[in-house]
C-alpha cells in the first residue's frame, strides 16, 4: 500500500514537475516572443525616428539649397527688368515681371516649408498647418486691389467709386461703387432701376487689358444688356467699362463649403441639402431665362453663382455668347463645369450656331449640382462617382445632366422639372428616379413656348430663341427620330399600341367639338377681339394682325397670345402658399401699371395697352405709371408726387427683377411689395412677357380680392 | 507587330487629327500630370505640370513620325517617355534661362533605349486603368442613358437587381437583360481600346491578365463586373489625386 501510495506521489510529483516545466517554457517562450517584439519595435521606432529626422534635415537642405536658387534666379531678373523698362519695353518688363513674381513666390514657400511646414512635420503636427500654404495664398490672390482707380474715385461719371472687388479671369477690374444723386435722378427718370450699389467692370489698356478681352466682352454686353442685367457702359479710347448692379453675398463654392461643414463627411444633411436644391432651382431658372432670350451662358460654375439672401444670382457675364452666333466656337470655360464635348468641337472649328449651346449650360448646371453634392469638383466628368449623402432621384438628375448631348436634358426647364420633384418632397430620399417627369416619359416642358416661338405670326425679335434653343430637337424630330422617352423601351409593343387606339379613340371624340368651335368663333359676328377662352381660362384675347388694327373700331385692340393670368391678392395669400385667384367682385382705386413692354413694343401691341388703359380708366380706376398726361390727374387726385411714381415703379420693377408674369416667386414679391407700400396703392398690373417672342403675359396683384377681381374685369 | 486599329490611330495622329489628339489627351492627361507632379514635385508648380502635360502631346506629334514599332518599346513606355522628355526639356529651358545657353535636343529613340523612362508598376496600373475608363467613357456615350444607368448602379455603384429594378421602375429580368447589353458593349470597346494603344502583344493582353476575360463564358460575368468596378474606383482615386494636386499652390 505504501509502494503503491508511493509510486503514485511520485508519478503526480512527475506530472506536476513536467506541467511546471511546460508551463515554465510557454512562458518563457512567450516572454522572449515579447521581447523579441518590443525590440523589433523599439529598433523599428528609432529607424522611423532616424528616417524622420533625416526627412526633415533633408527637406530642409533641400529647401534651403532651392530657396537659394529661387532666390539667385530673382536676383538675376532684376537687372532685365530695369533695364526694359529704362528701353520702354514694358511688355518685356512685364515679363520679366512675372518670372520674378514666380521665383519670389516659389522662395515664400521654401521659406515657409523651411520655418513652418518641416517643423511641424519633425513634430508630427502636420495636421494642424495642413493645407495652410495653399489657403493663404489663395485668400491673399482673392483679396481685392486698391480701393480706387488710378483717376480717381470719379473716374466713371455720375459713379462714386467706393472699393474694389477681386477680379476673375476676364482682366477686367472689379470697382464697387454708388450712384451721385444726378445718376439716381437720370435712371429713376427713366423708370429704370437703380440700386444703392453698382459694380463697375472695367477694361483698360494700360491696366493691363488686352483688345480680345475688351472686344470680347463687348460682345458678351449687348446680350447683356437685352437681359436687363446691365445698367449702362461706355466705350472710350482709354477704358471700356459697363455698371451691373451689385449683389451683395458669397459665392456658391464658400456656401457649398459651409454647408458641408455644417454637415459632416458623410455628405449634405437634409436641411443643407434643401438650400442646394433651392440654389440649383433658382440657378436652372436663371439659365432657362438666358437661354429663352437666346443667349448661352457658357461659364456656369460656382465661383460665378452669387447666394445672396437665400438666392443665387448668375454673375460674370464675358462668355456669354447668343445661341445663333455664327462666331466659331472657343474652348473658352473653366475645366470641369465644361463640357469636354464642347473642346473637342471647338478643336474641329464648328460655329456656335451648329451646336446646342444650351445643353452645354446643362452641363455645367450638373456639374454645380454634383459639386454642392460632393463639395468638390467632377474630375471623372460624366463618370465621376457620387460617394456622399445624395437621395437617388438627385443623383439621377447629375448624371442626366452630365450625360453624353444625345441623353442630356434637351433645356434647363426640362432639369428643373425633374428638380422641383425632388425639392418639392417630403423626403427627398423616398423619390424615385422612376417618378421623375424626364423619366415617366414627359415631354421637355421647353418645347411649348419654343413652338409658340417659331409661329409665323410671332415677331422676328424671338428668332434666336427658337432658332438656337430648340432647332436640334426639332430638326431631329424632323428627320423622323422618335422623341426619346426614358425608361419606355421594355413595354414599347403593347403599351404603344393601346395608346395608339387611345388616341385615335380621343381624336374622333374631339374632332366634332373642334369642328363646332372652328365655325363658331370663325363666324362673321365673332371678329377681332372676340374673346376666345374658355370658363377655364378667360382671359384669353385675340389679337387680329397689324392691318385689321388698324381698320377695325375695337374698343380695344387685341393681341394673340396675349394672356392674363391669375390676378392675385394679399387678403387671399396663405401663408407661404402660391397666390390664388379672386372671384368677389370690386370696387375702384389706385393701380399702379408695371409695363415691361415698352422697349420692344410694336404698332399692334401699344394699341393694345393704350385701349388696356382706357378700359381700365373707364372702370373708374386711377392708373400710375402709364407715363402720359393723365396720369398728372391721377397725381392731382392721389396726392402722389412725380417722384413718388417713378420711385414706386423703379421699386415695382427691382422687386420684380428679371422675371415675367408667370413667374410665382416674382407674383410672391410683388405682392410683400404691395403690402409694403403706401396704403392709397391698392393693385399693381404687371404686363410683360419672357422675352420678345414670347405670348404677353398680364398679372393683377392687389390688396383685396374684390378689387384684383374688378381690375381683371375691367381688363376683360 | 501593330494592329491595323492601332496603325490607325497612329495615323490620325500624324495627320495631326484633332479629334484623336482629344482622345489621347483625354484618356491619358490626368496619367502624365500625376506622373509629371511626382518627378517634379518640390521643382515644377501645378501650372508649370499641366503645361508640361500638354507639351508632352506636342511632342507626341513630332514623336510619332519617328515611332519605329520594331523597335518593341510598348505604348506607356513610349508615352512616359516623352512626358520625361518634356519634363527634361522645361529643366533644360530653366538651367538655360540662368546660363543664358540654348537648349539641347534630345532624341526620342535614346530616351527609350537609355532606360532612363523605365515604367514602374504603378504607372503601369494607372495606364491600364485609362484605358478601361477609356472604354468606360465610350460605352456610356453609345448607350442608352437607362442602360448605362442600370450598368452604372448594378457594377459601379454596387446596387442588388432588385435596388435598382425598384429604382428606375422597371422588372429584375429587365435590370439583367439591359445589365448583359452594356457589359457586352464594355467587353467590346475594351478590347478595342487595348488593341488601339497598344504597341505589343504583350500589352494587348493585359486586359485578360486583369481578370477582364473579353470572349468569357456566362460564368465569367461576375468576376468581369468586379474588375471592372474595382479598376473604376482606383481610377476615381487617381482622378482625386490629380484633383488634389490641381488645388494646391
């Protein structure tokens, strides 16, 4: 028992030793595992400490050794300057001027890498200088000049120049300045607006200008100043400048780059993104606005968008090219928010005409669009990834934007449509790209009013519009393509067919009615200005051509496509709703005429105000604002001044701005307009129309209800 | 030996045709300015790289009459070799404008066989990488724009069928159906692009080196869409690169 007992205390003693003895060399095994690591580490930190230390002795012998160099190349430019200059080669001085300005700024950042950047690198704080030496200059390049020019702050008459604003890259100067008060006088005189601030572009030769900058822009201001956009220029022999109202704000990229701020690296939250849709809104708008007139802006890019209140204003107006230009096309325009479509076309040396200038403008909308959705550039162009925060339905939107010209928004208003179903969501992210009008097969929203334009009985003045915006289209429809409907080609069989019997269906069904309504308006008895709407829409005229107004009696003269739109009222206003239509009937009051028709009125069209006119004195209404002399009756009676009239249409107008009629957002301010003004006020009546060619457009903004509704009878 | 696709272009070329003078610049611009940035970093500023890129499509010009395809150089070595060439020449213009000496010409052919210009791999990548974005680029301007965008959100962005069927509003059948279409054509082009700048056999069949198999079987598919997609966002990250360097002083 004892041996026994014995063998096992002993065969337990020799487990228990060997158990020991593994566990001994796990740990020691493990123990030098660690410090074979720790000194593996330790030897690779003191490599990484040397290999650091020599980076930074070697980034600062080689940037002393280039500072030197940078600095000898100065020293050696110095003396061909001066003596350039002594020989009156300025041209060459410049030159040299500018080799210097090179070097001197490639030694500020040596200096800066030697002083600033190395030792923060040594000391591992590279992130807190980061990007330090780009952001400075940059600010510094951007600050403006001298705050006058060198005549002076008179120098452009009637102006006093206050300051100066950074200048693009048109080698224009930038002068901020205010009107002196005979200025004032002579604008509001003429019923046109003018603002406290102006900015005056200037050009000059000895300013550093050149002829093609100074020509070019010359030819960009006569489109300019179609739009409104100009308030007035003028060309000497030493300076070429023209006055544009001065927007106050910053520019898209600052804005874009606060609301990324604000949100965060994984993209736009949604309030933030709400602002970008309502930027790219007001942008597209502008664009469409443009491209009616037949212009092509051809420099679309945040640098060039203005937010000001809420608002974005499309500045820099030297590219601006009309869409019929027979001009060859330049590669002018800024990498990225261009097309590289457009590059290639200009290399092949086709004119501006044969191309589609507007779905270049489209082009740099998406790009804006994509830059506010990713707070940076397109470098991908059309294959550029989309990586942050964006619902679907807007990405969608960039990417059609962007797209080759064949799948490209045929028109800004065509992409706006698409937008405002994003903006106009609850949540933008629920949108599907498959619920988008381009998408669910509209047709381009453009195509209306371009129809309407190239009718023969519409003015010559709306020729480029239709021309330059919509003859691709049209000529493509021409040659027999059928219209591009996205998203239809899987159910093109059998969906086609049932619409096709739908319609025929439809056609047999109206033929009869459109019969009835042929003869009966055609009737001897109907005549010119016979009204032609329908309960639906009254206010629809007819406007008989140039020599039937002149023989027949009317009481009125009427014009085709003349079209009065829903008169609108402060009491009938919800709150941030669109204007509604009034149906109370009215009494008399004061009406102040808001008449955008003026500079391109023709015979037919000012026979027709003035019967407006007398229509609307003959309902007992005091008008303001029609420029003749009964208006001095009006005064009489009102107890308005001369310069209380002219002051309130040259505010009516800067509130209404750019916009026509049908424009709601222009009808909203008006109407805030109104609510502002002297009580004794109590209906504006806005007539205008998007451009020359387009239908004249009428508008009734009142107080009441009662009188919008007596106004726009009357007008009947 | 040349293909006759890329005899072709060549000869578009020297007939100095400016659209395959875009082509190239286009394709390849964003390659030699990252590469120009990297030689000169610390010597040559942004402005002076996207001038020097341009100048290396100049000299592709002159160049390209001389090109004697026996010789074998491939495609991107021919093209790292002007853009050094380029970069040489403007450090040539500096050194000269302080010596107020003239500037030496140098040989294309001697740039090439001198070593100097030998390609490493990540260049190569990255000339591989613009030729499918090339091709890429080419597909989406032939396609339909649904097509393209089906193809886009199912291989580029990653999506399910079923994420993108209930997207553009149309069935999971259809998503595949458009899906094959664009993949053929992208198989297509690629194979075209490839053989277009490409000076050797070798570099012809890089695609398949790739995982980009350009006659494969149906099994093949998934892995071609995931080259694909993997060569896009490295060629987005290229592209990032080049912007970053665009940006800065």
């Amino acid at each position: 028992m004892s041996g026994a007992g014995g063998l096992l205390v002993f065969l337990v003693s020799v487990a228990a030793g060997l158990l020991a003895l593994v566990l001994l060399g796990f740990l020691l095994w493990k123990l030098l595992k660690g410090l074979i690591w720790l000194i593996a580490a330790v030897a690779r930190g003191i490599g990484w400490f040397v290999r650091h230390i020599f980076a930074f002795v070697a980034g600062i012998i080689g940037d002393s050794l280039r500072l030197c160099g940078h600095v000898l190349t100065a020293m050696a430019f110095v003396p061909a300057i001066a003596l350039n200059i002594l020989l009156n080669r300025w041209s060459a001085a410049n030159h040299y001027g500018s080799a210097l300005e090179a070097e001197l700024m490639g030694g500020v950042n040596c200096i800066y890498r030697l002083a600033i950047g190395h030792v923060a690198k040594l000391l591992l704080l590279t992130p807190v200088v980061e990007g330090l030496e780009r952001r400075l200059p940059d600010v510094v390049a951007r600050a403006p000049g001298p705050d006058r020019p060198s005549g002076g702050a008179n120098t452009f008459e009637g102006w006093k120049v206050t300051g100066s604003l950074a200048g693009g890259g048109s080698g224009g100067k930038l002068w901020l300045a205010e009107p002196l008060p005979e200025k004032r006088r002579e604008l509001l005189g003429a019923g046109r607006p003018c603002p406290d601030k102006v900015v005056i572009k200037s050009f000059s030769l000895e300013e550093g200008s050149t002829l093609p900058q100074i020509v070019r822009e010359n030819r960009a201001l006569s489109a300019a100043r179609d739009l409104g956009l100009v308030l007035e220029h003028e060309l000497t022999a030493a300076r070429f400048h023209y006055v544009m109202p001065f927007v106050p704000g910053d520019d898209l990229g600052t804005v874009t780059a606060r609301l990324h701020a604000k949100s965060g690296p994984a993209g736009l939250d949604d309030e933030p993104l709400r602002a970008a849709l309502g930027y790219t809104s007001d942008l597209l708008a502008t664009l469409d606005r443009f491209h009616r007139a037949g212009l092509w802006h051809k420099d679309v890019k945040p640098s060039n968008i203005l937010v000001s209140d809420g608002r974005v204003q499309l500045v820099d107006l030297g590219l601006i090219t009309p869409l019929a230009s027979a001009m060859t096309l330049t590669t002018h325009g800024t990498e990225y928010f261009r097309d590289p479509e457009m590059v290639k076309l200009a290399l092949k040396g086709v004119k501006v005409h044969e191309v589609d200038g507007v779905k270049f403008d489209v082009y740099g909308a998406g790009a804006v669009l994509y830059s506010m959705v990713e707070n940076s550039f397109p470098v991908h162009g059309s294959l550029s990834q989309i990586s942050r925060r964006c619902p679907e339905a807007l990405r969608w939107i960039v990417r059609r934007a962007m797209a080759d010209m064949a799948n490209r928004y045929g028109s800004a208003r065509e992409m706006l449509a698409d937008l405002r179903v994003v903006q106009s969501a609850d949540d933008p992210f629920r949108v599907r790209p498959a619920e988008l009008p381009s998408l669910a097969g509209a047709p381009d929203p453009a195509a209306a009013p371009a129809a309407a334009a190239a009718a023969p009985a519409v003015a010559g003045a709306a020729a480029p519009v239709a021309a330059g915006t919509h003859a691709n289209e049209s000529s493509r429809l021409a040659a027999g393509a059928p219209r591009r409907r996205w998203g239809r080609g899987v159910s093109f069989g059998v969906g086609r067919l049932a619409k096709g019997v739908m319609l025929a269906f439809a056609v047999m069904l109206l033929l009869p009615v459109a019969f009835a309504w042929f003869f009966v308006f055609s009737a001897p008895g109907a005549g010119p200005g016979a009204r032609v709407g329908s309960a639906a829409r009254p206010f629809v005229y007819e406007m008989p051509d140039a020599a039937a107004v002149e023989s027949a009696p009317p009481p009125r003269p009427v014009r085709e496509g003349v079209e009065s739109l829903q008169p609108v009222s402060l009491d009938h206003r919800p709150p941030g709703s669109s204007p509604v239509l009034h149906t109370a009937p009215p009494p008399a009051g004061l009406v102040l005429l808001l008449d955008d028709l003026s500079a391109a009125a023709d015979e037919t069209l000012l026979a027709w105000r003035a019967g407006l006119q007398d229509d609307l004195r003959a309902a007992h209404f005091a008008l303001l604002g029609c420029g003749d002399p009964q208006d001095d009756a009006t005064l009489a009676v009102t107890g308005f001044t001369a310069d209380m009239e002219i002051a309130l249409l040259a505010g009516a107008r800067a509130t209404v701005g750019l916009s026509d009629p049908s424009d709601d957002e222009a009808v909203g301010r008006l109407l805030e307009w109104l609510e502002a003004q002297d009580e004794r006020l109590d209906a504006v009546v806005w007539l205008g129309r998007s451009d020359p060619g387009q239908p004249v457009r009428t508008r009734v903004v009142a107080r009441k209800a009662e009188l919008a509704s007596s106004v726009a009878r009357a007008m009947e | 030996m040349l293909s006759d696709l890329t005899t072709g272009f060549i000869g578009r070329l020297r007939a100095r045709d400016p659209q395959a003078w875009f082509e190239l610049w286009e394709t390849f611009g964003p390659i030699l300015r990252s590469q120009l940035a990297k030689w000169g970093k610390g010597r040559i500023g942004v402005e002076t790289v996207q001038d020097l890129s341009q100048e290396t499509l100049a000299a592709l010009a002159d160049a390209i009459d001389r090109h004697d395809p026996d010789k074998g150089a491939r495609f991107s070595t021919w093209l790292l070799a002007i853009a050094k060439h380029s970069l040489y020449g403007e450090f040539d213009r500096r050194m000269a404008q302080k010596r107020g000496a003239g500037r030496a010409n140098v040989e294309l052919n001697d740039e090439l066989h001198g070593g100097e210009a030998a390609p490493d791999a990540p260049y190569e990548q990255a000339v591989f990488h613009a030729k499918v974005e090339a091709a890429l680029r080419l597909v989406e301007r032939e396609s339909d724009f649904v097509d393209f965008s089906v193809y886009r959100l199912r291989v580029l962005d990653g999506r399910s069928g079923r994420e993108v069927a209930e997207s553009l509003g149309i069935s999971e059948p259809t998503v595949s159906r458009r899906l094959a279409r664009v993949r053929d054509a992208v198989r297509v082009r690629l194979l075209e692009v490839m053989i277009k700048y490409s000076f050797s056999d070798d570099e012809a069949r890089e695609a398949e080196r790739n995982g980009l198999q350009t006659n494969p079987n149906k099994a093949d598919d998934a892995l071609f869409d995931e080259a694909v997609a993997e060569i896009y966002h490295r060629q987005q990250v290229l592209r990032a690169t080049d912007r970053a360097a665009a940006e800065s002083p």
